[in-house]
C-alpha cells in the first residue's frame, strides 16, 4: 500500500490517501502537540467526512476535500464523539454538503450536538443496526468504546479499505512534523495522552479488547489525535497500551500541572514494576531508589519495621538493606514517610525517603509513593517472612549443635557447618584426672569443673572464625583457623595455663589442669585426619606427665 512506502516524508500540503479511497484531510500544526485529523471516506454520493473538525480547521480540510470531490457528493457527517475539536464545525458544512446529508453518532452524543446549532439532521447509528451502507458492498461499522473518553464515544471500521477510526483511542501528544507513526516510539506519545486524557487502565483494556474482538486484522488505525499508524505498529500499539494505568489527573487534587503528573506516573510505574519483581528485598530496594533517583533529589531510603522477636529493625542502602536491629528510630515525626501495615500480616512500618537538603517531595510524587503502599507491603511481608524462617532455622540449628552443659558446640557442628578446605590447627584438650573428681565430689562437681574449662575455652578463641566444641565427656576440641604452628601453641598454652590457675566455685576440688595435643590441619585435607592426628599427640601429652602440650610437627 502506498503510505508504506516513505512514512517520513509525507507531503500534508495535501490529502493524503492513508488507504484505498480513504484520505487524511487534516492539517498539521506544527509546534502544537494536540494534533486533530479529519478523514474522507471517497463512496461516490455516499461519501463520509469523519470528525470534521473546529473553526480553525475547517478551511483547510474542505480545501483538500475539494481536491478529492466535490463536497456536495458528502452523504455522511461522522462525529466520533461531541468535542468541539472535531465538531465545532458543523455549521459550517451546512450549505456546503449533501442537501440530504446528516451527522451520524449516538444519542448521548446528540444532545450536545445539538448546542452547535448546525442545521443538519442526526443520525443516531444504534437505531440503523451500527452501520452505514457505502454502496458496492462497502459498509462504515461502528462499536462503542464508553467512557474512552467520552460516555457515548464511537470507533468505526471501513469494510473495504480496513481502517479503523478510533476517535480519541491511540492519540497521542505530537508535534505535527509527520503524520505517520515511524517505528513504537510512538507509543510514549500515546502513553501521555492516555494517562491524562483516559479515565482508568480498565476500562481502557475494555474498549481495546471491544475493538479486537470485533475487527481482528485493521491495516491502519487512524485516530483523530496523534499520528496515522500503520499495519506493522498496530499490534505492538495494542499490546502495549493494555498495560497503562490512567486516570492520572486522580493524583492532582488542586495541581494540574500535566508535566509533572506524567513524570509522577512514570515514576510509580517503574517503581511498581521494581517492587513486583520476583525479588530479594535488598535487590528491590536497590532498584527502587535508583528509579527514585531518576526523579526526584533523594540521597537514600530507609525503613523501619517493628518486629515481635527482634525489636526495631531498620533497612536502609548503607546495610545493603539486609535489616539492622536498632534502639530507637532517628527521624523526627516531623520528617514525611509512608506508614503501612499493622494489620495482623504485617507489623508497623515506615518508609523515609532522604531528599537531599532543602529538597521538598512535590505533591505528585507524594501520591504516587502513597498509591505504592500494597507492593511495599506485599515486598516487605515476603521478607520478613523469609527472615524469620531463616532465623528460626539458625536457632533450630544452633539449638542442636550445642552441647547445653557447656554452652559450647557438639560435635554435630564439625559435619555441618566445618569448611574442610580451610586450614588451620587443631586442639585437642582433654581434663586431667577427671574421674575421681566425680567419684570424690559428685557429677555435679563435675558437671561444674567442665563449665570452667568450657568458659575459659571460649575466652581464648575468635568468635568469628573459631570453634570451641566438646567434643565427649572430659575431651573439648578447638578449631582454628588460620592458624599457624606459632599461634595455635600460644592459644594451646594460654588455655592451659588459664585452667591450670581456676578453682571450682562451690567445691573444694583443688585446681584443674589439662593435656593438649596440636595438630594443623592443611587446605583440602579431610578434617578427621587432623583431629587424629592432634588425639595422637595428646595421649603422647597424658604419657608424658599431663598438663602440658604436645605438637604434631
């Protein structure tokens, strides 16, 4: 078809025919972004002017009628809805078209039409089967799209040419240098129309499912705002305008500023998608402040959830938002925020968000953020769900690798949570002669004596690297790592000489003392070969005379 051949350099100095006998007679304003297109319809004496226009058009498009027909071959006045945009004009068709012509629309449309004062009759189309015969077979066939934007708004659908004529649906905000969408970045145009100009995203995917569903295939669609779109765009346009949320105006109250709604509308769009995303919490929340960042002059984010088993917990970018336990709450009530939850699925929470100083939140954004409450929500009952699985796992965990006597690891550790490739050294501490402390003083003595050896233990090693475990009865195990033949003695002799020193509060039992056997543990090496290796050097310890230490090396 011909308006496939060079979409770009389209002359508009006159009609165009965007399809067989089907002619754009419009006229471009350039430096104006509210674009209105009138079309002809050539039938003969049947022919169709669709949306005519305003007084300010009106000129022009008769011009270019003329260069096509003659006006008086004009049968039918098609008003897709009742804007003075595309119907202000009708009076002045009146001597200029048909004598028996009439102006086609619906009857809530006609009652305003009316207050054009035009002499032409109405012809309300639901009382003549939705339809006009064009003759030879060609029919103009119209649906209603309500509320899109206009209660009683039409769109119509040229059986011949197959165009469809959408009225306000697919307008978009243009500059009037070309009158056919290029390529889909028309859709941003039509994007900003639509949010302002559409009541609501549902019932904006009804019209357009009404119009897929009763003509599957257009070859163009031709709106009466925005840009002419040709066949290869139309489902690409379709696809996508299906996912907008409208109605934008919603957030304004007594601001219409239209700019600063639209970047308001992208921001919660973006930010509901960043939210909604199959997730962690700290991967959304990075990605949240990054689209903040495109917006607004925020300098981070923060939020705070008051948990029953941890307190006050704070998420912010400086922790990667991993979830911080914190004493108190450091903004003041004055500083704004966003307050969800508290009914039962999630605990009360607080989102800040950090503008840099003197920055305000416009009011616009401020009702976007407000509107974004559930997918907060819906993110943080994710996590914190997931957290405290996580966290009654590891108490689970910790619960059974713990020996309760002594405070210390059992032995259930080494297989669970022991790295084998890590080197480091071994400790085996074994308490001298600890069976006549428990035949002379009792197992609670006993029970006693192994809880200072235990404390004493655990003061001696790093709580983030090493591991104290009794490992049975009167024998502990230490494993450090990386620990060279140097620091593994000096921590085997600070212990036994620390034990060596203690008395069992309580029980008259003497003092304690211990054997210890070292033995390093390489990179990769089977973690039971070195404990053997250190129980060896041990017994070598206990034969030697006891309360000393033996190597491996």
């Amino acid at each position: 078809m011909r308006h496939e051949t060079d979409l770009a350099t389209t002359d508009t100095r006159g009609p165009v025919e965007i399809a067989p006998r089907v002619y754009w007679v419009g006229s471009l304003r350039r430096d104006e972004r509210f674009q209105t297109h009138a079309y002809l319809l050539a039938a003969g004496d049947q022919s169709v002017l669709i949306d005519p226009g305003s007084p300010l058009t009106i000129e022009a498009t008769l011009a270019k009628v003329r260069q096509v027909l003659d006006p008086h071959l004009i049968r039918w006045v098609v008003c897709h809805d009742a804007d003075p945009d595309g119907c202000a004009s009708l009076p002045a068709l009146d001597d200029v078209v048909s004598p028996s012509a009439a102006v086609v629309t619906e009857w809530r449309a006609a009652a305003l039409l009316r207050h054009y004062g035009s002499r032409l009759p109405l012809h309300l189309i639901e009382e003549h089967d939705w339809a006009l015969d064009l003759g030879g077979g060609r029919q103009l066939e119209f649906t209603l799209t309500p509320y899109l934007r206009f209660p009683g708004a039409l769109c119509s659908y040229d059986t011949a040419s197959r165009v469809l004529f959408t009225g306000d649906l697919f307008g978009g905000l243009t500059s009037g240098e070309h009158l056919w969408a290029a390529d889909e970045s028309y859709f941003e145009a039509a994007r900003a129309f639509h949010e302002h100009y559409m009541p609501s995203g549902d019932i904006l995917r009804a019209g357009l499912a009404t119009l897929q569903r009763r003509w599957r295939h257009p070859e163009v669609i031709a709106p009466h705002h925005g840009q002419v779109i040709p066949s290869r765009l139309i489902a690409p346009m379709f696809e996508r305008l299906s996912t907008l949320e409208c109605g934008i105006f919603l957030n304004a109250r007594d601001d219409l500023d239209l700019g600063a709604l639209l970047q308001a509308a992208a921001m919660e769009r973006k930010l509901e998608h960043a939210l909604l995303a199959s997730a962690s919490l700290p991967v959304l929340a990075e990605r949240a402040l990054g689209v903040l960042r495109e917006h607004l002059p925020v300098i981070g984010l923060e939020a705070y959830v008051v948990t029953e088993d941890e307190g006050l917990v704070l998420f912010a970018d400086a922790d990667q938002f991993a979830g911080t336990p914190i004493t108190a709450n450091p903004h003041r009530s004055s500083e704004p925020f966003l307050s969800i939850g508290g009914d039962g699925t999630l605990p009360p929470t607080r989102v800040y968000l950090l503008l840099a100083e003197d920055a305000e939140l416009p009011r616009q954004f401020a009702t976007a953020l407000v509107r974004l409450a559930e997918p907060i929500r819906v993110a943080f009952i994710e996590h914190l769900q997931q957290r405290r699985a996580r966290q009654d796992h590891e108490r689970m965990l910790a619960e059974t690798m713990t020996d309760h006597l002594t405070g210390l690891h059992n032995r259930r550790i080494l297989d669970e949570l022991y790295a084998a490739s890590d080197p480091g050294a071994i400790l085996m501490i074994d308490l001298d002669r600890f069976k006549p402390i428990n035949d002379a003083h009792g197992h609670d003595a006993g029970d006693a004596a192994l809880r200072e050896v235990a404390a004493v233990i655990h003061a001696n090693i790093r709580s983030r690297s090493d591991l104290g475990v009794r490992y049975g009865g009167d024998e502990f195990l230490v494993v450090l790592r990386e620990a060279d033949e140097t620091f593994a003695v000096q921590v085997a002799e600070r212990i036994r000489r620390q034990i060596e020193l203690l008395t069992v509060r309580g029980y008259e039992i003497g003092h304690l003392s211990v054997s210890v056997g070292v033995a390093l543990h390489s990179s990769g090496e089977p973690l039971e070969v070195a404990i053997t290796r250190a129980d060896q050097v041990l017994l070598a310890a206990k034969v030697a005379g006891r309360n000393r230490i033996a190597t491996a090396w």
